[in-house]
C-alpha cells in the first residue's frame, strides 16, 4: 500500500508558510531590540547614573580643581593620597605622577577636547576621560618602579605619542616627599 502522494504545490506552499512565519519572528526580535535601545538610551538620558559629576571645559585651567597648581599628587590632611590630572590632545598634565605603594590612591581626571583614557602599566588603573565629565576611581599599587601610562582611545593623529609615566615609590619614601603638601610630580619644574 503506498501512501497518497501531496496535492501538486502543497510542499511550496508550507515552505512558504514557515518561511512567513521566521520572518515574522525575525521582524519582531529586530524590532523589540530597537525598542529596548531606544528606550535605554532615553532613560540613561534622563536620569544618568548617579556619581556623574560635571565640569565646564572652557574653564578647566582657569578655576577649580583642575587649575594647573592643583593637577599632580596630593597627600591630604585625612592622609588620602587623591592624584589630579587633565587629558588634552596629545599629552597629560601633569607628564610625571609620583604615587606611594600599597596605599589607596584616588585618581580625578577630566579631558579638554576628545574623548582619552588611560591605563596604568599591568594594574587595574584604567579609565576613560570625557570632555565635560569628572572620572574618580581608587586603586593601589603593589610594586614600586616606573610605569607608562598611555591613552588607551583614541584621540587623533597623535594618540600614539599621548603618554605619561607613573613613578610608584616605597610608603616611607613618598610619605617624607609629600610631608610638605605641595603637590608632587616626577616632572621637574
């Protein structure tokens, strides 16, 4: 006994269904995508994450935190150790920062024109630098000696040639530099 053969175009026509019905699937997997970016993106803008702290770039240099005799290494009076610096193409101010070992130090950074970063040597000291945005974040630094510290974005035809140099020296060493509370640095002035 052999079994009914399928009306002629009946093997078309359900290919054609469930090719329908993927692209149907498909469609709405592209669109519910689009709607979820869409609507991230209009909620990170209305409400940005929280610690989002500004600064107007047109007057960086000139008032504030980021003046030029404030960027480098401070030792405040808590004994925080907080290291200020400024991205601009194609250099970092200050060129040199001088930080203690096995003590947590507290990176404030901000950028002038484009869009920088910069990563620390082999340490978890890494972070983008926005125009018009304040970037914190605290690490520690297990050895001593110098480290490079090059922009990791980015920033035009001298990104390659946008580098600073970390010098990381002994708690006891670094402790009796900053004891006179001027802002230290490796660059000589």
């Amino acid at each position: 006994m052999r079994a009914a053969a399928p009306p002629e175009g009946a093997s078309e026509a359900t290919a054609a269904a469930a090719e329908r019905r993927w692209a149907f699937i498909v469609a709405g997997i592209i669109a519910l995508l689009l709607a979820m970016m869409v609507f991230t993106g209009l909620h990170w803008a209305a409400m940005p994450p929280s610690r989002v702290e500004t600064i107007d770039v047109n007057t960086v240099h000139l008032r504030g935190e980021f003046v030029e005799s404030n960027l480098g290494t401070a030792l405040g009076p808590d004994g925080k150790v907080t290291v200020r610096l400024i991205a601009q193409q194609y250099s970092f101010s200050p060129q040199c920062i001088v930080v203690p070992a096995e003590m947590p130090v507290t990176f404030r950074g901000t950028a002038t024109d484009a869009i920088h970063g910069f990563i620390v040597g082999k340490t978890n000291a890494n972070t983008m630098l926005i125009p018009g945005f304040v970037a914190t974040f605290t690490t520690r630094f297990s050895k001593t000696g110098e480290q490079l510290m090059p922009c990791h974005e980015y920033c035009g035809t001298g990104h390659e040639a946008m580098w600073a140099r970390v010098q990381v020296l002994p708690p006891a060493e670094f402790l009796e530099k900053a004891r006179d509370g001027e802002r230290l640095t490796c660059v000589s002035r």
